[in-house]
C-alpha cells in the first residue's frame, strides 16, 4: 500500500496535491516559501501523524546535519545554520501548563530572531507569535495524510 499525502494549501479552493512519502520533499520546499514571511510553523495532529518526520525532512532542507528527532524528553532542540540563524524544534507535548511553558522561558524565546517549528502547539498557544503558520496534519483511514494550512496564517 502506498501511503499519500494531501497538501490544501487553501481550504476554500477544491483542489488539493497529492504526495508519496517520497515525494515529501516537495511539500517541504512550499513550506520553506512560506517560512520567508513567517518564521514560525506551529504543527497540529494526533500522535503518530508525522508531525516530526515533515520536521526532519524541513530541517534537512534548511541545512542541518544530523536532526536529532523529536526533542519529547528535552522539549527543544536548537540548530545553528550557516548563516548565523537558529532553528528550534520544541515539542509541547510534555508541557502541562502555561506557568510551565512561563518557566521554560517560551515568551522570550519566541522574541529571538529565529525558526521555531512546535509540536503539540496547542499546549504553548498563548506564546506564539501571532504571525505564524498554521498546519494541520490529518490521519486519514486509508493510511493517508491530509496536511492542511488555512489561507490566512496570520498575515
């Protein structure tokens, strides 16, 4: 069974791009279109979805090395690039609550001039950013996935 993945870039329009896990890297660079406009890719889904593989596939695309993976038990993960930016991969999915989130110091690293691609950003929503992109990972019965970003992401 091959495994597919479904882009709807915009939710109003019918149309939507079909991806093979193979394929994946060519969600990846639309993504990395949109991370020029907005630094900050907050990812949604259920456990399971890909939400780390797009992010290793994303950070390989943007020059990291070695990812590291899911950063569940360090909560973040930081990656210098060549040009003297950072990347942080935060996984929110062990954060229990805003007071926790307070003391990890999320306010102000948000404030830094960086990448931030967050897991579970439901937990952390408080302290993102406004302008941000909003993806949305479905599982679907058929093995698929649906990765959906509304039109408006925060413009």
């Amino acid at each position: 069974m091959v495994n597919m993945l479904i882009l709807m870039i915009h939710p109003m329009e019918k149309e939507s791009k079909e991806y093979t896990l193979e394929t994946l890297p060519i969600l990846v660079e639309q993504l990395q279109v949109m991370l020029k406009e907005t630094k900050v890719l907050e990812l949604h889904g259920e456990m399971g979805a890909g939400k780390t593989t797009l992010v290793v596939e994303l950070l390989k695309k943007m020059g990291v090395q070695d990812p590291e993976g899911s950063p569940t038990y360090s909560l973040i993960n930081e990656y210098p690039l060549e040009n003297g930016s950072k990347i942080y991969h935060i996984d929110a999915f062990r954060i229990n609550s805003s007071d926790e989130a307070y003391e990890l110091g999320l306010d102000e690293l948000f404030e830094e001039n960086a990448f931030f691609f967050v897991e579970w950003a439901e937990k952390i929503i408080n302290f993102l950013p406004e302008r941000r992109i909003t993806l949305t990972i479905t599982t679907n019965a058929s093995l698929t996935r649906t990765y959906s970003i509304p039109h408006d992401h925060g413009s």
